[in-house]
C-alpha cells in the first residue's frame, strides 16, 4: 500500500513578543499576525462570477461601438451638409458686399454731382455779384466825372468811398484782368483831374481868389483819394512851396556863401512859416507835408552844399591855402546850421529837441591870491603864472572884452573889419578857467515883424538852444587880438566863427519851451542831416583845438614849479587842464556830435599823456621825492577823470569809430606812473647805497669785545629809511604807498647782501655784529607800513599790490 504523502508541516508559528524592543522580534510574524487567513472556499464562484461579468461588459461595449460607428456616420453626413450650405452663405454674402459697394459708388457719384452743383451756384452767384460790382464801378467812375465838372464835391466824398472799395475788392486782378485794369486807368484818370483841380484851386487861394472853405472841402476830396495820388499831391505841394529856391540861391549866387548861410535858412523858414498860416490846419495832419517840405529842402540843400565845399576848396587852394578862413566859414555854418535843424525840429515835430549831456564835472580849485604880504612899496612886482593872472582879471578867452573896440569879424554890424589881418595877431592874456555870464542876446534880426516890435522884442528872452541847457554856459566869442600875448598863444579860438550867431529861425523869441512827449518817436527828420555835410572838412577846427591844447600844455608845464600846496596830493595845474579839456569838448559838441568830437578826444587823451611825461621829466630837478609822488598822483588823477569825461563824450558821438579810442586810465597810468615809480625807487635806492657802501670799508675781523659797540651805518640807515619813506607816506595816494616799499625794500635787502660778500676778513664776532646790525634795518623796514606820519587821505584808481601782512612776510625771511 501506497503510503499516503503529507502536506508539508507549517513551520511553527512564533508570536512575537509584545515588546517592540525585544531581541528576539519576528516583524514578518507580525505582520503576518495582523492579517486575515485567506478563504479558498468560495474562489470557483468568485471566478465564475468574475467570467460571467467580464463577458457581459464585452457585450455591452460592443454594443456600443457599434452604435458610436452609426453616429459617426450620421455626424459626418450633418458636416457635409453644413459645410455646403456654408459655401452657399458665403457666396450670398459676397453678392451682397458686390451690391453694396456698387450702390455706395452710386452715392457717392450723386454726392458729388450734388456738390458740384452747389459750386456752379456759388460761382453763379459770384459771378452775379462780380459783375454787379463792376457795373457799380464803372458807373460811380462815370457818375465821378459829371460831379466833378458840376463840381458837387460832397457827393464826390460818398462815391469815393465807395469806389475805393470796389477798387481794392479788384486790386489783385488789375494786373491779370482787361476790365479791372481799364478801371483802375479810369480812377488814375480822374485822380489826376482831381489832382490838376486841386492845383488850380491851390492857386486861387493863394491869389485871394477862393475861400479857406472851398479849399478845406477840395483838400477832403484829395483825402479820399487813394494813397499813391495822396502822395503824388504832398510831392507837388512842397515842390510848389519850394519853387524859385535854386534860382534864390544859386551856387555862385551873392547870398549862396557860407558867410550869408543863415539867409539861406530864413527864406525856408519864412517859407515854412507860410505854409503853416495857410494850410497848416487845412491839409490833414497824415499827410505830414511840413515834414516833407523840411525833408526835401534838406535833400536839396545839401547837393548844393556839398557843390558849395568843393568850390571853396578850389578857390582856397588858389588863393594860398587859407585854411584858418576856411575853417572859419565852416564853423559858423554848422553853428547855425545846427541852430536851424534844432529850430525846424521843433517846429515841424512839436516838441523840442535835446542832447543828453551827463558830463563829469571835474573839480576846480579856486585859488588864493595873498595880498597881504606887505604894501609892496619899493619891491619889483612878482610876475604871476597864467592862470593867476587871468583869475585876477576874471576874463574867459571866448568872451569879448566889454571894453574892446573891436567887433566880431562875423558880425552884421562890423561886416568890414577882416578876420585875415586878427588872426596873424597876438591875443591878450586870458584865463582858460573862469567862465562869465552870457553876453546878452539882441533881437532877432530875421523877424518880419522887427521894425515893429523891436522895443519889445529887446526885453523879451530869447530861446535858448538844446546847447545852452547846461549850467555852465560856454559862450564861445573871439578874443581881445589888440594887446601883447605873453602866453605864446594864437590869437583865434576855434568858436571865434560863430562868436555872436543868435537863434536867426525863432519868429517869436518867447522862450516859452515847448514840452516834449514820451510817445514813440517816428520821425523821419533829424538834427544833423544837414550839419553832418560840413564835419569831413572840420580837420582845421581839429587841428586849431590840437594847437590850443599844445599852448595850454606847454605853458602849464613851464610854470608848474611844485612850490604851492597841491590840494588832495594832485597838481593844481592837472585840474586845470581837465577844465580846459572839459571846455574843448562841450565847445565841440556845441559844434558838432560827429567824426571832429572824436578827433578832439583823441588830441585831449594824447595831450593829457604829454602833460603827465612833462610833469614826470621835471621830478628829476630837485626834491624828487616829494615831486615823484605829487607826479604819480597826478598823473593818477588825470587817467582816471579823463576816462570817465571822454567816454561821457565818446557816448553822445552820432557816429561809430572804427578804431575804439585807447582807455585813457590804463595808457596814463601804465606809460607815465610806472617810470616815475622805478626813478623814485631809484633815488632812494641811490642814497642807500651811499651808506651800506660803508660796510665794506668797516673792519669786520673783532673780538668779543667790540661785538656791541653801536655802527654809525645803522643809525644812518634807518633815519634815511624813516624820513624819505615818511615823506612818500605823507604825499602820495594810499595804493601806491605800499607798492614803492614792496619794490625798494626789495632792492635794498639784495644791496645788503651784495655788500657782505664785498667785505674783507670777517671774524665769527663780526658776522655776529653785522647780523645784529642788519636785524635793526630789518626792524625799520618791517615798520614802514606803520610809520607815525600822516598818510594821503586819498586812494588812486591803481590797484593795490600787497597788503602789510602780505609786505611783512618777505621781508622778515629775507634776513638771516
């Protein structure tokens, strides 16, 4: 018998400990423990259960696959439709796009007949209104010539208005159109009748033959005109005002001369006048055909002027080249040339004319003269400089003397006395700086009404011109050429031309000033657009200024002695030249503000510079160190009150210069100051030398006993120091003081040095002694900021150089 096989024995259970920490735990056998025992009784129905239902899902899903396949179809067949009736859509869309955009090009074509419809009526209608203009127009021109000869003048005024509106509607077609062309010949057409008739009329008036009414109306006529014919009458009007001036006036004419200029000026202004009393409130005041007439008189005057100056040329030449008659002639002309462009001014623009004059006013030391010292009995007579003398006598060299029994060479009342035989003559001693009072002024000798009124116009004042606005009044008049000159000057001044020329163009002499206004200046007519001619022939005038400033100079030069007290550290003599120069210029501008003030500048700058080299060259005479410093604050001085009434000058010419003038302050101060400097540091260093050439004499090889005997050179030394720079100190300006110490004591400390390595055998206590020596100099020189003199009170325009802080430092190390 078959022995029966065993199932294997399950290995034996080991239950784990409860005890996770145990050594002998069994994880697998406790996992094993947790889960349940499998049941293996029920897994054929399970897995029959399992077959069964996987079988009924496959049915069921092919079911459904078989389905999903018909709606497939089904979905297909509904897309090929769609997407045919999509296609049959579009189609439709664009037929009706296509329908669209025909019917908007059928719009848009009835728009713009429509629009072009509109434009042929606008232009109808324009062309309606054109032609019913152009019918007015030419029937106002037609109607304009029968009112014009049934002379109704105020329906005339009514059409003209109209008509120029209608012409200025047509004016940018007169040149392109028949029709408005042949218009605008008729309107020409009957602007010249008008224009002939307005003559005519003019004519009548004149000759008392119509009244100022029937003018006022025809010159309304005239204003309703159009701008071209207005000024083509104002052309016609001054011509006609001016008719017979070249014939009154031709250029070899009796009255044509320079000398008879001023006849010339009161027949315009007689015309002038005229024009004013007869239509000066008739023609309208846009018409300015008083300016006109003065622009015109101008114009012509000056051809005949500049035609005048070549012929006088000539004949100057030919007679010997008599410059000084010559000039004479033009400095009378453009003196009252001047006054005459003034005059027309004012009369013509209503308000008077003026010059900016804001001029430096220099200062001006009155001098003293002592007339107690003694009675003089017995005693020569000292003879006083120039300028004392002339203070004694209080005469100005540009006024006439009242006593003098000569007239004026220019004047009316002594037409026979010859400029020629005074002017080689030599002038009594006069004072260029004390100015009197004005002569008086007679009365107009141009006045229509002279004869008449001439008591009265005795006691009425004067104009004054814009030159006399000044508070010193500078009366140019010639001078006394009867006596002995001892100044070496010439006996004629510049002005002596126009010495007695009164305002010949004011018919009233009232003096009442006419006030100017603020508003916008536009004029056409200016003061010196016919003086301007005469200033290319003014080098005589300049060349005579030249001459008087070189007298003035030199003779200030020659009796500038240095012995009066000069008053703020400057020369008297420097003062006196700045008035001179001052009055140069003021008579020149009173002249003329053109080219000849520029050239007068330029001759008081280079005279200024000769005065200030003049007073330099006399320092080296004697007591050099006072006149050194006297001399570099005059010449200081000089530079800088002459910039500033130069520049005043050089600002007011009317015209530009081509070469600026130099600036004054920097060439006086620069070209003059600097050598007066180096030739008082000179003299100073001269007598220092003089003494430290001492040491080297000196026995230098001593013991210690004679370490503190006292040197003589020391002493000298410093008392020379002391007293030369106490005198520098006291005289000159405050900025120059500190530079003459830099530059001397500089030189000084290199002469000491010098003189060591000339001495013999120095011993260690000699070089001792000397240190100390020099230790006392250095104390000295350190000190001469703070010298106990009075110090100049005034500061020159030099600049500084260094301070005493900034003095004091090199000089302490220069020493050992």
């Amino acid at each position: 018998m078959e022995k029966k096989k065993l199932p294997p024995t399950p290995p034996t259970k080991t239950h784990p400990t409860t005890s996770l920490d145990a050594t002998n735990f069994d994880d697998i056998a406790f996992i094993n423990q947790l889960l349940p025992e499998p049941n293996t009784k029920n897994f054929s129905k399970k897995f029959s259960e399992m077959t069964e239902t996987y079988a009924t899902t496959e049915r069921e899903l092919s079911q459904l696959v078989l389905q999903f396949f018909d709606k497939s179809v089904a979905v297909n067949t509904t897309i090929k439709q769609s997407a045919e009736r999509l296609e049959e859509l579009l189609s439709q869309t664009q037929d009706t796009m296509k329908r669209s955009v025909d019917s908007e090009h059928t719009i848009l074509k009835v728009c713009d007949g429509m629009r072009k419809m509109g434009y042929a009526k606008r232009n109808l209608e324009d062309i309606i209104q054109v032609i019913t203009h152009l019918n007015q127009l030419f029937n106002n021109l037609s109607k304009l010539d029968n009112l014009l000869r049934a002379k109704k003048y105020d329906d005339i005024i009514l059409i003209l208005q109209t008509t120029h509106l209608l012409l200025k509607m047509f004016e940018k077609f007169s040149g392109t159109e028949n029709t408005i062309s042949s218009a605008v010949e008729r309107y020409d057409l009957f602007s010249g009748k008008v224009l002939d008739e307005a003559k005519r009329v003019i004519d009548q008036f004149e000759k008392k033959g119509m009244s100022q009414d029937q003018l006022v109306q025809f010159v309304t006529i005239v204003d309703s005109l159009n701008e071209k014919h207005i000024s083509e009458f104002v052309v016609w009007m001054y011509n006609h005002l001016l008719v017979g001036y070249s014939n009154e006036f031709p250029l070899t004419g009796e009255f044509s001369g320079l000398e008879n200029i001023d006849k010339r000026y009161v027949w315009f202004n007689k015309r002038l006048m005229g024009y004013e009393e007869m239509y000066g409130k008739i023609f309208p005041k846009r018409w300015r055909v008083g300016e006109e007439l003065v622009l015109e008189f101008v114009s012509s005057t000056k051809v005949a002027f500049e035609k005048l100056l070549e012929r006088l040329i000539v004949e100057s030449k030919k007679a010997g080249g008599d410059s000084t008659n010559f000039t004479t002639k033009i400095v009378k002309a453009l003196h009252v040339t001047i006054i005459f462009e003034q005059q027309l001014y004012k009369r013509v623009y209503h308000k008077e004319y003026r010059r900016k004059i804001d001029l430096f006013q220099p200062e001006k030391k009155n001098i003293q003269v002592n007339n107690n010292a003694g009675d003089g009995k017995g005693l020569p007579q000292q003879k006083l400089p120039v300028k004392k003398r002339a203070s004694l006598k209080g005469s100005n060299p540009f006024d006439d003397e009242s006593k003098s029994a000569s007239g004026n060479p220019f004047s009316d009342h002594n037409s026979q006395t010859s400029c020629d035989a005074k002017i080689g003559e030599k002038a009594q001693p006069t004072n260029p700086f004390v100015g009197e009072a004005s002569p008086k002024i007679g009365p107009n000798p141009f006045d229509d009404d002279l004869g008449d009124n001439s008591k009265d116009l005795k006691d009425s004042k004067s104009l004054k011109s814009s030159q006399e606005i000044k508070k010193d009044n500078v009366k140019l008049m010639k001078t006394d050429t009867t006596k002995d000159i001892t100044t070496g000057g010439t006996g004629m001044e510049p002005g002596d031309a126009y010495a007695d020329v009164v305002n010949p163009f004011d018919e009233d002499n009232s003096g009442k000033k006419v006030e100017s206004t603020d508003e916008g200046d536009n004029t056409k007519f200016v003061v010196g657009a016919l003086s301007r001619c005469f200033e290319p022939y003014m080098s005589g005038y300049v060349e005579l200024e030249d001459k008087n400033l070189t007298t003035f100079v030199t003779n200030s030069l020659n009796e500038e002695n240095f012995k009066e007290e000069a008053e703020d550290g400057v020369l008297s003599s420097c003062k006196d030249y700045i008035f001179y120069a001052k009055k140069c210029g003021e008579r020149c501008i009173q002249i003329t503000q053109g080219k000849p003030l520029l050239d007068v500048c330029a001759q008081i700058a280079e005279h200024a510079e000769q005065y200030a080299r003049g007073i330099s060259a006399k320092c080296k005479e004697n007591d050099t160190i006072r006149r050194c410093c006297l001399a570099i604050n005059t010449s200081d001085y000089l530079g800088g009150r002459l910039e500033q009434l130069l520049k005043g000058y050089t600002d007011m010419a009317t015209v530009s210069c081509g070469e600026e003038l130099e600036i004054f302050q920097f060439n006086i101060i620069n070209r003059c100051v600097k050598p007066i400097i180096q030739q008082l540091v000179v003299v100073l260093l001269e007598s220092v030398k003089s003494v430290v050439g001492e040491v080297v004499k000196m026995n230098w090889d001593i013991s210690s006993e004679s370490i503190d005997d006292e040197d003589d050179y020391v002493i000298k030394i410093c008392e020379m120091i002391n007293n030369q720079f106490g005198v520098i100190k006291a005289n000159i300006f405050q900025n120059y003081y500190m530079r003459i110490c830099h530059v001397t004591v500089s030189m000084i400390i290199d002469e000491m040095f010098e003189t060591i390595f000339k001495c013999k055998k120095i011993s260690v206590e000699g070089a001792q002694k000397m240190q100390m020596g020099y230790s006392q100099i250095k104390s000295s020189l350190q000190k001469l900021p703070m010298i106990e003199v009075q110090s100049c009170k005034e500061t020159g325009k030099g600049e500084d150089v260094l301070s005493d802080t900034d003095y004091a430092m090199p000089v302490k190390k220069s020493f050992f």
